[in-house]
C-alpha cells in the first residue's frame, strides 16, 4: 500500500501502556517511503521512540501535530490484513496496539542496525567544502570511514529527514546502502555465489581460445571449469575444491568471465537432524471419513473449525497430514500449532517424510537468527507450512488455508506474560479472518472446546479407536490410603504392585515408563527436631532438594542455596528430605533394578537444543529400558516399546486450589495412559493415588471422556466457571506487602461501586475478591487478584473497560504493577 500524495497524516502505534494511538505528519522528503506496516522514528516528549504505520490519514482532528524524524523499513513488515488480527488482539485482551505488533514480528526485527552504508567512488569525488548541507553532512561523515553502519551514521546527522536522504543519495549513485553480514548480532546471514557469464561460457566452448590461456592462468581456467558444470556456485564450495580462490574469482570478474552477487541464506532448522525412516500408511476407514469431511469443508475455501477428538494412537496426526495436502493443492498455507516442539521430533518428523524440508519451525530453543530467518521464508512465500510454538500464530502467512492445534487443550498455548494471548483461541479468530480451515485436535478436549462443539460452534469429528485395532491399555487403581495402611513400616511412595509391574516387564524385555510431575530429589526439607521447613525468602513456596548439585533450588525464581548439614532455627542435625521428585525416583528403580538401564526426563536432563531428542533417541534403544519423567513424557511421544506406564502420584495437580484443576488432572493421566500399548502388545497402566474415588481419575481409569465431561461440566454449571460463564482476572502484585494491600483495597472499594451503580450488571457479573492469589508471594512480589465473572461476555467487557480506565488513578505512585489476565487458565 504506498502512499498517495494526498495523506498527509499517519498514525502510529507505539508499544508503550498509552491506550490511544498518535497522530504524525509526514514531512515532503519521506512521503513516498511512508506505508502502513513499516516502523518510523517519532519524537514523543524529549525522547525519540519506534512506532508503527497503522493508518494513512489525508486530515487529523488533533491541532499540533508533529512531524516524524524518520521511516525505518523499505518493505512493510506487515499487511493490512495482518494489522486487522493484530486490532482484534489488542482490542479483545485490552493489550496496547503497537505491543500486540511488537509481540507478533519477530524480536530480532532491527533493520536499521543492520544497514551499513559505504560511500561510493563517485561519492568521494563529489565531497565539497560546503559543510551546510544536509547530504553533505552525511557524506563527509561516511568520507572519514569510507563504511558506516546505519546507527553509528544516524548519530552523526542531527537533522530531520535521514532516512530520505539516504534514499536520495542512494539513487544519485553518491553511496550504497548493504545488508551487513557475518556479526553475531546481524540477522540476515549472506553467502556469495560466483555465476559463469557469457563470455566465459563462450570461452569454455572454443578450445582454440582456451588451451593457450590456459597455460597462462591454469587456476583460473580449472575454476571456469568447474563452473562450466554448474553455471553458478556459492564462493564456499569453490574454497573448498580449489583452496582459497578469492583472488583467482575475481581475476576471472575483472575479465568478465563471471559475475558475483551476494544472496541471503536462511539458516536451515535441520540441519543436525535427518529425517528418520517410518511406515507411511494409507489412513483406514475412520481416518478416510474425517479426512473427507475436513476437505469437503475447506475446498469450500470458507472458514470451517473443527474439533477432533480422538483417543491416544487414533492416528491424528495422519488426518492432519492428509487435511494439510488437500489445502497446500489448493495453492494455500498450512499453520500447525503445538505445544512445545522440542518435544515432539517425531511429528517434525513425519511432516518432513510427507512434504520435504520446506517447513518452517518456531519454538523456544530456535536462536533468534533462526526465527527471524523463518519468519522471512514465510512472508517471502518460501515455506508454505509452518510447525510451531504459540507464538507461531502470527506467522506472516498470506494465503493462509488451515491451522491446525494439536493437543489443544494444552496451557502452554497460554501466554502467561505481558500480551496474556491464547493461541489456541486466536487460531478460530484468524482462522475466520482467513476464511481457513481450523482444527483443535485433542484425546482429551478442554471443556471449552468440547462444549463448543456441542452448542454448534465447531464441529465434533471423533476417533474412537486406536489405529489396526490396538486395545486401549486396561487401567489399574492403587489405594495409597491402604497401602500406607498395610505397610507401616515399610510404606514408599512405589507400591508393592507398581514393583511388581516393573520388575516383570523388565524381565520380559519390555520398556516401562514411570510419570511423577515434579523434579528434584525431594519436594521438602524439614528439620526432625524443630520442625522448621526450607522454604523460599523470595517465593511462598518450599525449596526443592537437588541431590546431584547438593543445592536446595526454588524452581519459581531460581534462588539457589548449598545443601545445609544443621537447621539455621535450632542447630539439629536431623534433617529429613520428604517426598519423592524424578531425581530420587531415578535412584529408587536404580536400586530396585539393578540390571536396567534408566533414563529421566525433566527439565534438568534436557537442557540445551535437542535435549529431548536425546533422551528419546536412548530410550528407545533400550530394550527393557525405564524412563522417568514430568508431563514432558505426557505429550504426543509415540513409544511403542512401551508397555507398561506407572503413576507414581495422580494427586500432585488434583490439590491444586483452581478451578481447573480436575480438568487437569483428567488430561495428565488420560495422555500419560496413552502413551502405554501403541506397539504390537496390549499396555497396562497403574495409577497410584489418594483419591481413588475422584471422578477425574475414575473416569481416565475407564478412559472415558464423556464421563468426565459431564462431570465436570454439572460442577461448572452450578458455580457459574467457564464455559458457562466468562473471566477477566486483574492481577496486582508490589513488593511491599502494606503498599500493595491498600492499592488493592482502593481497586476492590472501586469496583464494588461501580458495580453497585451499574444495575445491568448485578444479574450479569460477579466479582471475587479481592484477594490474595494461592501462591500469595513469588520473586519478592505480594500477589493478589480480583476475579470478574460474567455472562455474558459483552457486558462483562464493558465492566472491565470501566474498571480500566480508573486503574492508573487508583495505582498513581503506588508501585505497584498491575495486568489483566482475559480468560484466564489458571489462576494460580
Ligand atoms: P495420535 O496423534 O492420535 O495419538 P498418531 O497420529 O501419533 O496418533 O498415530 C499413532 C501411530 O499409528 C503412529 O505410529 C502412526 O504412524 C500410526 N498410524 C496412523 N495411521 C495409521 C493407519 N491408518 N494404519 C496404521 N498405522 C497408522
Ligand atoms: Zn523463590
């Protein structure tokens, strides 16, 4: 969208806490390089800061408006189509305009940084004395260091209207604007490629002409050569077939055998990993049913959302496969969404078999390059599919035509930090945006979705079986309760029958996996004498034992002590580590079975890129093998040497004060579950638990979701939680516990009366608290929440918005931060 001569006016979006969007004039110079979607230097106050082009304007309704100093992009970073899901993000999660943008492109986004500007011959020889004008400025600055970068150079020049100058000069032949290359801090990664031309290739032709010179300039001619094979080459592998041949290249450019020319290289996302060989199958019948009713919907080319729910090893992933086909014939795009990637190799995996490397990935271990370079295939139609994290909802697909969430109920789908987005719901909003296909793919839906797909907003397509008929895995309760009972002494945290299980697969050659979610050696630290409890200075939470590192760790801010021989209270030496976390759990099945090789997996054994890979990658080698593991073990892994899976506690996340915590813990153990028997024999699965009778965990036992859901679903219902009612949560959190309280009390006095004043909504919204969260204090910081509750959803909005606006009075000078939390996951 390039600017007309008649928009006079810009608006910018800056990505501060300013509700409202300000208005700039474009002064003459920069009027044809102003477009919606590239960044410009505007002066704001005293300081200058980056804003984005979001609306060309011909008039502005505001009296003094200011000029802005620069245009920071040659192309738009985003489209106007883009900028319309970006309104709606901001606009849903009351999120500044210009911070939802920040938030979507990808951070390495630096241009002018990357710019360097070197004078050209015809430059040097058009300095003057004159020192009054602007160009001239610019040019003697570049003359002193022949090559300056764009920031260095901006500094030099205290006028307006750099950035059109630049442009200017540019075109006069006077400099020459690059793309810097090689630094660690520059993101677009250049190789330079040597082409054979037309003389040369004419030469290579004639024999007459090329023995003589030959002898003369053997290198060169051997090279010319090489290139005659392959018309083009990257310098690269030229150095490596000839040795060093800068030199001889450019002899041979001189004689206009060859020509050169620097071209971008994207940093390849596998380069480490090849694609590991698998059955590719036809999909049966269930899997043809849905693939066909998917494809009907998006041949249509009309926004069609989808909730598939399918049993563990019903074959998903094969429906997403052939659904992404189908739209990729259609010249469209395909997004895949997923909870953590470096989780999930064997899905990468199965893409690359079916559609070649051509794939973008985002996730978190990507090195900002990496993501920067992805991002740039999309939006230059490079890669058509892109697998990703979150984040990867804002790829800059064009032509996008279906997105698919796998595992949708997963909260990692939820940003829990400054633009609070849940990907998995921006999927239907951009999906409906895009006229896409979108499907939430899940073996155990959240009850929002599900519940959505019964009132009629998307559609249920299930999966009721495991593919070529494998069973479910037949599921085993252990009463804890009892155990403890019948074991006085010799009670631990394995049961006798957990024991047994593992001792007899093992003997049988086959693999076991054992999932406790919570890492560390022991949870706890108390001392015997006086009962004092290690706990956290900065968190309200206790410190977690690392027997390995001999460190007491809080796993919230990462406060870190050695591990202590006496109690600091009362100089006892008995102290007791209590409760069970992977690392110990590790060292008890060590012990228990000698003879087996061992793996963990949590956050302490994978760090680094491919940590989880690697652990997979043995595990799968060993034949009788056990692996131990948080609910990293829970998700989408395929292990079908895996016959026998153990809970070691089922009531960790089921104590847990929030609303969804049943929820949660019904999905832990129904995925946990299903990674048992997806090989060719039957899986048993145990679940040990003090709460044998708790219908999350009766009704994963019976692997039966419906079960739940209407559970579930009645609870919901009588306390008005979601889906039957909406939340927004305003959190508020100080370091002064006084402080923050009052602010907090002055927040709730706030809302109670507008409440009060506002009849509509006393049938419409509730609002809890204010009060203290759970975790009432981590990282040094009070936390408290005040929840709002309502149906429906607009009203509740229009509550919200009011309450808003009166926030930076009630908080003036309090320091203390605030945030709201839309639709909240946990309110933890
Ligand atoms: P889900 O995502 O539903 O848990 P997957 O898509 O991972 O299931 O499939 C489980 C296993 O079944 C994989 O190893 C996959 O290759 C295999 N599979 C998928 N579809 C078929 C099919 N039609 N016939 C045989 N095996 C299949
Ligand atoms: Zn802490």
């Amino acid at each position: 969208m390039k600017n007309e001569a008649k928009d006079l006016f810009i608006e910018v979006a800056l990505s501060l806490p300013l509700a409202k969007h300000l208005h700039y004039k474009i002064p003459e110079q920069l009027t044809s390089s102003v477009a919606v979607g590239k960044r410009v230097l505007v002066p704001l106050g005293k300081r200058r800061v980056t804003g984005y082009v979001v609306d060309l304007l011909h008039k502005s309704e505001f009296p003094e408006i200011k000029d802005i100093v620069d245009v920071l992009d040659d192309q738009p970073l985003f489209t106007p189509h883009h900028l319309k899901f970006y309104r709606w993000i901001s606009d849903y999660y009351f999120f500044p305009l210009g911070g939802v943008i920040k938030t979507a492109l990808p951070s390495s986004i630096n241009i002018e940084s990357k710019q360097v500007i070197t004078l050209t011959e015809k430059g040097e020889g058009s300095l003057t004395e004159d020192t009054s004008s602007p160009s001239m400025i610019i040019l003697k600055a570049l003359s002193k260091k022949k090559q300056l970068s764009y920031t260095t150079l901006r500094k030099s020049y205290r006028g307006e209207g750099f950035y059109g100058l630049l442009i200017q000069l540019e075109q006069r032949g006077l400099i020459k604007r690059d793309l810097k290359q090689n630094s660690t801090a520059v993101k677009v990664k250049q190789e330079k490629w040597i082409r054979l031309e037309e003389k040369g290739d004419h030469l290579l032709q004639s024999p007459a002409l090329l023995g003589p010179w030959e002898k003369k300039a053997p290198k060169q001619a051997s090279c010319l050569r090489f290139l005659g094979t392959r018309r083009e080459a990257p310098l690269a592998v030229l150095n490596e077939a000839f040795g060093s041949c800068s030199r001889i290249v450019e002899a041979l450019e001189t004689n206009g055998f060859v020509s050169s020319k620097w071209r971008e290289v994207y940093r390849d996302p596998f380069r480490d990993e090849s694609v590991t060989a698998e059955e590719t199958h036809q999909p049966n019948a269930a899997q043809r049913e849905i693939i066909q009713s998917i494809t009907e919907s998006s041949a249509a080319g009309k926004y069609a959302p989808f909730l598939l729910h399918g049993v563990t090893a019903s074959g998903k992933t094969e429906v997403y496969l052939n659904a992404i086909e189908e739209v990729l014939k259609r010249g469209r795009e395909a997004l895949v969404l997923v909870p953590e990637i470096s989780l999930t190799p064997q899905l990468v995996n199965r893409f690359r078999i079916r559609f070649g490397d051509a794939i973008a990935l985002f996730h978190s271990r990507l090195s900002p390059g990496e993501r920067y370079d992805g991002w740039r295939r999309i939006q230059k139609g490079m890669v058509k599919i892109a697998i990703g994290t979150r984040s990867a909802i804002y790829a800059p697909f064009t032509r996008l035509g279906i997105i698919i969430v796998d595992e949708e109920h997963d909260a990692s789908y939820k940003q829990e930090e400054q633009l609070r987005y849940n990907a998995r719901d921006l999927a239907l909003v951009r999906g409906k945006m895009d006229d896409a296909t979108v499907i939430l793919g899940s073996a155990t839906p959240s009850l929002e979705s599900y519940y959505n797909s019964q009132v009629g907003k998307c559609t249920l397509l299930t999966l009721t079986e495991r593919v070529e008929g494998k069973p479910l895995p037949t599921v085993e309760i252990v009463d804890m309760k009892e155990e403890r009972l019948n074991n006085r002494n010799k009670y631990q945290e394995l049961s006798n029958r957990l024991r047994e299980a593992l001792t007899e697969r093992s003997s049988h050659n086959q693999q076991s996996l054992l999932f406790l979610n919570r890492r560390g050696f022991a949870p706890c630290i108390i001392c015997w004498e006086c009962g004092h409890v290690f706990g956290c200075p900065n968190c309200s939470v206790s410190l977690i034992h690392h027997q390995r590192e001999k460190q007491l760790k809080c796993h919230y801010c990462e406060y870190t002590i050695p591990k202590p021989d006496t109690c600091p209270q009362c100089r006892g030496t008995r102290l007791n580590l209590v409760g069970w976390g992977t690392e110990r759990l590790e060292e008890e099945i060590k012990a228990l079975l000698p003879q087996v090789p061992v793996e963990r997996m949590d956050r302490d054994t994978t760090r680094g890129k491919g940590g989880h890979t690697r652990v997979l990658k043995r595990f799968s080698g060993m034949a009788k093998g056990v692996l131990i593991g948080t609910q990293m073990i829970a998700k989408g892994h395929d292990m079908p040497g895996v016959t026998l899976v153990g809970v070691v506690s089922a009531d960790i996340s089921l104590n847990f004060p929030d609303f969804r915590s049943s929820e949660r813990t019904f999905q832990l153990l129904t995925q946990v579950a299903g990674r048992a028997g997806r090989g060719k024999i039957p899986g048993t699965v145990i679940i040990q638990t003090f709460n044998p009778n708790h219908y999350s965990i009766t009704s994963s036992q019976q692997q039966r979701y419906g079960q739940f859901y209407e559970e579930e679903l009645g609870l919901r219902k009588e306390l008005k939680y979601p889906p039957f009612s909406r939340l927004i949560n305003f959190k508020m959190e100080g370091t002064s516990r006084r402080k923050t309280e009052a602010c907090v009390e002055r927040v709730g006095t706030m809302a109670h009366s507008l409440w009060e004043k506002g009849t509509r909504y006393h049938s419409t919204v509730e609002i809890l608290g204010p009060a203290s969260a759970p975790w009432e204090k981590i990282k040094g910081k009070y936390r408290y929440q005040m929840v709002l509750k309502g149906f429906p959803l607009g009203t509740l909005r229009t509550f919200a918005a009011h309450l808003l606006e009166q926030m930076p009075n009630l908080l003036k000078g309090s320091g203390v931060t605030f945030y709201v939390d839309v639709d909240p996951v946990s309110l933890l």
